[in-house]
C-alpha cells in the first residue's frame, strides 16, 4: 500500500545506527530502520484513507514505525515499513 507521494524539504530517519536525515541531491543509500518516528518537512498531501497513521503540526508530518528500510537514488525515497 502506498501511503503517500510527493516532494519534500527533507526526510529525517530512525536508523538502526541512528538517526539521519535525507535532504535534495543526497548521496544513494540504502538503511535499515529501527522503532521510531519517521519525520517529512514540508507541504504535503496525505490520501483520505490513510491520514490517520501520520500526525501533523505546523514544522512536520510524523509516521511512526516499527522498523523499515529506507533507499535514496535519484532524489527519490522509497520507504518500506512495518
């Protein structure tokens, strides 16, 4: 199921080693992930039937998640969560 798509400023990531976080033009990586908030900076839009898994302020959108992996190429990420 996909969640959501679309741009946005930055991605910060619960990673395994720590978090980190994915801006424009960053570098290809491929992480795994660990029990945490996964945080989108910026405008964003979120289909009706699944808003209710992400939280919402005026700074960021959060996702919580119970582990993943996250890959960065050719600014884009593809996020692949429990």
């Amino acid at each position: 199921m996909t969640l959501f798509k679309g741009e946005v400023e930055s991605v910060l990531f619960p990673g395994t080693y720590g978090d980190f976080q994915i801006l424009n033009n960053h570098a290809p990586i491929v992480s795994t992930l660990t029990k945490g908030k996964v945080k989108i900076l910026g405008k964003i839009s979120i289909e009706k039937d699944v808003k209710d898994k992400f939280e919402y302020n005026e700074k960021e959108t959060t996702l919580n998640i119970k582990s993943g992996t996250v890959e960065m190429n050719n600014n884009h990420v593809t996020l692949l969560i429990d």
